[in-house]
C-alpha cells in the first residue's frame, strides 16, 4: 500500500468518526431538551395557576396537594385526608383577601373525608366583621357545615374557613359548589370562594 493510499483510508476513518460523533452529540441535545421540559412540569404535564387569576397566575404543578391521609377519623367513623388538587385564583371584598381561593380537588374516592380550606386575611386599614359563610351547591349534593374561625379581624388579622365533603356510593359525580362570606357593615358585598370535586372510584 503506498502512503497515498494510507493517507486516504485514515481520511476517510477520520470522518467517519466525525458523523459518528456528530450523532452522538445530536442525541445527547435532544435527551437534555426533553429531560429540561419533563423537570419543568409534573408527572402529567400539567400546570395549575396559583397566588393569582388570568396574567397574574404563577404556574404550578397541578399536583400540589397529593392525596394523603391525615391520620384522622370523621364523626362517621371515615378516614380524613389532606385535600388534594390545587387552590388558584384570589379573591377580595371589604378589605378582606382570600389566595387560593377556588379549589380544584380533581378525583376524589369515595368514603372518605376532605376538607377544603381558605385562608382569609384583613388587607384594609381597619376592624372587619365577617357574616354567617353559605354554601351553595351548583352540582352534586351534600356541602358539611362551615366552619369559621374568628369572624372579627383586625388590619393584618387572618382566618381560616373550612368545611367537610364525604361522598359514598349514590353521591358520586362531579361536585362543584360556591361558598359565600359575607362582610358586614359593606352592604351587599361578600367573598365568593369555590370549590370543585368528581368522586369517584
């Protein structure tokens, strides 16, 4: 074989090393970019709003709150469990400011208790009263009652609103229901907070 020859076959070697290489790096892009988007969503993709509404919203994994138990029992003998789904969106009347305040539970199973909660919170400069909360079911059935904690809140002061849902066979379907907090002494003016749900097995 004469040196042309040699210096020819290493040339061609040389670059079939080169695309191999090209390849291999190519592949090792592509994994990153898809491991980047995985790491920056949740397990389905999804994201939820939260701390806000519409432009405002920080995205969020949907699955802020897993289902999980809490250790408790209900007055119905049925396991309680932390709320799972996502609070977004706020909302405010009267001085009073609500983060969180529409629940999206997602899937619930039957025969067990959630309690959906809100946090309400004095942003004015002044004492504010709140009124008797009601709730008001759109769909489904069977809101447990509300439970409210100081209903007077100095500037700063805040509150927590909760109530039970427990559902069993014969109440499955999708839940969605309004909850309403009253201020007095700001006429008709009150806080809308809501709360969605499909029980199921």
């Amino acid at each position: 074989m004469t040196t042309t020859q040699r210096s020819r076959g290493a040339k061609r070697r040389s670059g079939g090393n080169l695309a191999v290489i090209g390849v291999i790096a190519a592949v090792v892009v592509f994994i990153g970019a898809v491991t980047g988007i995985l790491v920056a969503s949740n397990s389905d993709g999804s994201t939820a709003p939260v701390g806000g509404s519409g432009t405002d919203a920080v995205a969020v994994p949907a699955a802020a709150s897993a289902l999980a138990p809490t250790g408790e029992m209900n007055a119905m003998g049925l396991p309680v469990y932390e709320t799972p789904g996502y609070a977004s969106g706020s909302a405010s009347a009267g001085g009073i400011t609500v983060q969180g305040a529409d629940w999206a539970m997602g899937q619930v199973p039957l025969d067990i208790a959630v309690r959906p909660f809100w946090t309400l919170t004095n942003t004015g400069t002044s004492e504010v009263t709140l009124g008797e909360p009601e709730a008001q079911v759109r769909e489904g059935c069977c809101p447990g009652p509300l439970v409210l904690g100081a209903s007077t809140l100095a500037p700063g002061e805040s509150t927590v609103l909760t109530f039970e849902l427990s559902m069993h066979e014969g109440m499955d379907g999708w839940h969605d229901m309004g909850v309403y907090v009253p201020i007095q002494g700001a006429g008709d003016r009150f806080i809308e907070l809501n709360v969605t749900g499909d029980f199921r097995n």
